[in-house]
C-alpha cells in the first residue's frame, strides 16, 4: 500500500503514524521490490521512531515537523549512545543513513537529511585506538567504584567491576543474568554473556564464555549483593532500560569523568589490553608491545581470542581497542 491521501498530508500522505509511514514510503521508492534492503532500513527507521516519542525526543509523530535540527539532534543521541557502549560506532551511523533515505522517500526530495553521518557522529566506523585505555591501573578502577558507593550508586559501582572484570558492554552489565552467571562461575569455572548482546546475538548459536578469575567472582558477588528485589539483573522489576539510563548510568558518567575515565566503554578496552598481555606474555600494541612484530602468528591468535570474548564478528575490531599491527 503507498500513499493513503495526498502527499501534502500527514506524514506527506503515508498515515497517522510515524511507524508505519517510513516502511509504506521505503516500498514505494523500492518498487516492492529489494525486501531485505527495505527491511533493513525499516528497522532502523523505527528505532527513530522510538526516539522521536521519547522524552529525550522532539516528541513528534508527523514527518512533516522533521527538519535537519531534528537529525543532528537524533546524531547526537546516537553519539552519545556509542560512548556509553550501547551501540557500535557502525550501527550508528547506519542508522543516521537509514533515516536519511527513508526520509527521502517520504519527501520525494533529499533536502532534510545529514549529509554526512560520520562527520555528524564525530566518529571514524573503522578506527585504531591511538590513546591508552582509562582503567588499566586496578586501583584507580576501585577509587572510582568507592566514590560511587559513597554517591549511593551501587548498581553503577556494580556496572563498572562488571565492565573491567568480563568486557562486558554496559547494556550487557546492566541487563545480565545474574543468578544464571554465578552459578556457571561456581560450577564451570566460566560464565557465558548471552544478555543485552548487540544484533541479537545470543543463545547456542553465539555462545561467548570467558574464564573465571577473582576479578570476575568479586564482581559477580558484588553485582548479586545489590541487584533489586525480585530482579535477576540490575533492573528493578517496574524499571525501564531508558529509566535506569537516566536515573543510574547519566550521574554515574559524571563521578567517572571527574576520576579521568571518559565512559564505562573504557574499562571494556581496559579488559581488551590485559586479556592481549595474557595470552601474549606482550604488552598490547598501544602499551608499547610489539609482539605483531615479533610473532604475528600469536598477535592473531590473541585478536581472535579477544574479538570473541568481546562478542565482535570481525577481528579487525580489535584494534579499536588494543591498537593496530604497526
């Protein structure tokens, strides 16, 4: 079905609603025709959408009210989401694409759009770490986790132990099942990150386990100690994932930046550095090591290794957070 009035009307003629007016116009400007490509977009679409209804969102439901502030405004949200570790650096700017072209074909013209996403991200999709990872340094990672506790915020203290001690994503922190992982620590000696996965990875097909050392039991004890009543993970049982993100996760970025840790994305790139250093006996590349000299054999081996504790399907990944081969 493609336009249901015409194109001066709500959402230029696709429908009430924002939701279904982007795929109906995808559909059009496809022919039918390219289902996965429109799918695709769609999906990303809605994420928009999502935004859009959001309090953080311009609150809108009318494509119409969507000008290019509104695009560089949804930019920055998706900026800020990639710094929390909630998105990759690839989905946001895909993203942005996605809106840019369904817009397009709402309008029938390419006049609201961001010309470009990754100068609007202010991001490089495919970069080398060049900056040493904040957190490496184990008591500087327990000053800042104290100072939480001392700020009444154990879940996020909780967040970044989890962060430092497994890799884990901070969606993946937050919405990890707790109870299950302790269990596996006691009884297998490794956990699997199945929960909050990004591109729905999970379940049999992506198993992701990392061996346990003290670092990860004090962590998963310490996280079990403060999860909400009734709750397997950080979420309390009325709370939302946007909640928790504004409630626990926005002032907890504040006592980290005071403590020089730019984000809880950080501590996973801190992880990434010593899990290098243990399979190499090297220091990682950006610590000064040269084992991609040395033996390139093992330096792949330890970046395979680490993209798949990281829960990445391409290696090259890796180096956004040890480094690159030179």
């Amino acid at each position: 079905m493609g336009l249901v009035g015409r194109r001066d009307g709500r959402n230029f003629g696709y429908g009430r609603q924002l939701s279904y007016a982007g795929p109906q116009a995808l559909k059009d400007l496809f022919g039918g025709g390219h289902y996965g490509t429109v799918k695709t977009h769609s999906d990303r679409w809605q994420a928009f959408v999502r935004w859009c209804r959001s309090e953080d969102g311009p609150g809108l439901n009318d494509a119409r009210q969507i000008d290019r502030q509104t695009l560089l405004d949804y930019a920055r949200h998706l900026r800020q989401q990639v710094e929390q570790g909630a998105i990759g650096i690839a989905t946001a700017q895909n993203r942005l694409s996605s809106v840019n072209r369904t817009m397009a074909a709402l309008r029938g013209d390419p006049y609201v759009k961001v010309p470009s996403p990754s100068k609007a991200l202010g991001m490089q999709r495919t970069s080398v770490r060049r900056s040493v990872p904040q957190g490496q340094d184990r008591e500087h990672v327990k000053r800042i986790v104290d100072e939480l506790c001392e700020h009444q915020q154990p879940r996020a203290a909780a967040i970044a132990q989890l962060a430092r001690a497994t890799g884990m994503r901070l969606r993946e922190a937050i919405l990890a099942d707790l109870p299950r992982l302790q269990r596996e620590a006691e009884q297998l000696g490794r956990i699997n990150i199945q929960d909050g996965t990004k591109g729905g990875r999970g379940g049999a097909t992506a198993p992701r386990w990392i061996m346990v050392d003290d670092h990860v039991r004090e962590a998963l004890r310490y996280a079990e100690q403060v999860l909400p009543h009734g709750s397997r993970n950080l979420l309390a049982p009325n709370e939302s994932y946007l909640d928790f993100q504004r409630g626990i996760v926005r002032p907890a970025r504040e006592v980290l930046q005071i403590h020089n840790l730019t984000g809880f994305h950080e501590l996973r790139a801190a992880y990434a550095c010593e899990r290098y250093e243990q399979i190499t006996q090297h220091l990682a590349p950006i610590n000064g090591g040269r084992c991609c000299q040395l033996d390139r054999r093992l330096d792949q081996e330890a970046r395979t290794q680490i993209s798949y504790e990281l829960g990445h399907g391409r290696i090259d990944v890796v180096s956004a957070y040890i480094g690159g081969r030179v």
